[in-house]
C-alpha cells in the first residue's frame, strides 16, 4: 500500500471512528443525563425509559458499536487489500 492509500485507509477509520464516538456521545450524555426527564415520561417494562437507557440501554448500544466497528473495519480492510486471511 503506498501513502497514499494510507492516507485514504486512516481517513476512513477517523471518520468512522468519530461517527461511533458520536453516538456514544448522544446515547451516554443525551439520552442518560441530558434528555433523561423526558424519557422518564415514557415506560419500558416497568421502568423508566431514562432509567433503562442509563442502565441497560448505554451498554447495549456500547456492544453494538464494538460489533459496527468490527464489521465496517473488516470491510475496509478488504477494500484496501489488508484484511487478514481466514485460513
């Protein structure tokens, strides 16, 4: 791979990276601490919607972006020629 393509491979996994990381902004601060009296109005099995997302809801989307993350760099790898062979 030349700079070149480095450059372009680093690029996208920043970009990638920042779009996850916004994410995890919103769901940690917005949904948890921010917009949490609001969600507290609405009820998911019992509890408080604010309640579940600063519990359950902030791990369960955190899972989730590891496994985005994994998925779209395995794609990026592969588009750059550098994924790692499975044999």
């Amino acid at each position: 791979m030349d700079d070149t393509q480095r450059r372009a491979y680093w690029r996208k996994n920043l970009r990638l990276m920042a779009v996850l990381l916004a994410v995890w902004a919103l769901v940690s601060f917005g949904a948890g601490i921010l917009f949490v009296e609001p969600l507290n109005e609405i009820v998911v099995g019992g509890f408080p919607l604010g309640f579940w997302f600063s519990q359950q809801g902030s791990i369960l989307t955190f899972v989730a972006l590891i496994a985005i993350y994994v998925w779209r760099m395995d794609r990026l790898d592969r588009e750059f020629g550098v994924a790692e062979d499975e044999g």
